[in-house]
C-alpha cells in the first residue's frame, strides 16, 4: 500500500482524528507500521499524541470555565459598584436634607 509523506504535524492530526472517530491505539499503530514506523516509535508517537491532546482539551475547558468565571466576575463587579453609587447618593441626599433642616 502505497501512503502520502505526512509531516509529523499531519500525522499528529490523523492519529488524534483516527482515535476520534473510535480507532484503537493498536489499530493506529498498525497503520504508522505500514508506513513504514518501527513499532516502538508508533507505540510512543500515538500514546505521546494522545496525551497532548487530552491535555490541550482539558487546558481549553480549564480557560472556557475562567473566561466564565470572569465574565460572572465582571458583572458581580458591576453590581457592587451600581449598589455602592446608590448607597452613597442616599446618603448624600440624607445629609443634605438633615443639614436644611437644621439651618431652619
């Protein structure tokens, strides 16, 4: 059988699509031995592949839930600063009403 020469970018892509789409890591390998991969190296590339990918999705679920937690961050910031402004011009309104009353 004859394969198209992959970079190792590529191939890192096809293992993961492969693996994706329910390919075992037996069978992944086997196709990289065809390429002409000895079956040590295929074993690591695919096992090592594999790893950095789980590691890439779970970093961007990590970054997903911050930007979440920031964006609720945000807003809860703007709340207190909303309440804080209406605390205050109350209390402006209630010492400017007590010290009328008090120059009558």
């Amino acid at each position: 059988m004859t394969h198209v020469q992959l970079s190792l970018h590529d191939l890192s892509q096809l293992v993961v699509m492969q693996a994706q789409r329910g390919k075992s890591r037996d069978e992944i390998v086997k196709e990289l031995m065809e390429r002409g991969w000895p079956e040590v190296s295929a074993r690591q590339f695919v096992t090592m592949t594999l790893i950095e990918q789980q590691q890439r999705a779970s970093n961007a679920a990590v970054q997903g839930e911050d930007q979440s937690n920031s964006k609720e961050s945000y807003t809860n910031d703007q709340e207190s600063r909303r309440v804080l402004l209406v605390v205050l011009l109350v209390t402006a309104v209630f010492i400017v009403c007590m010290l009328i009353a008090f120059a009558h």
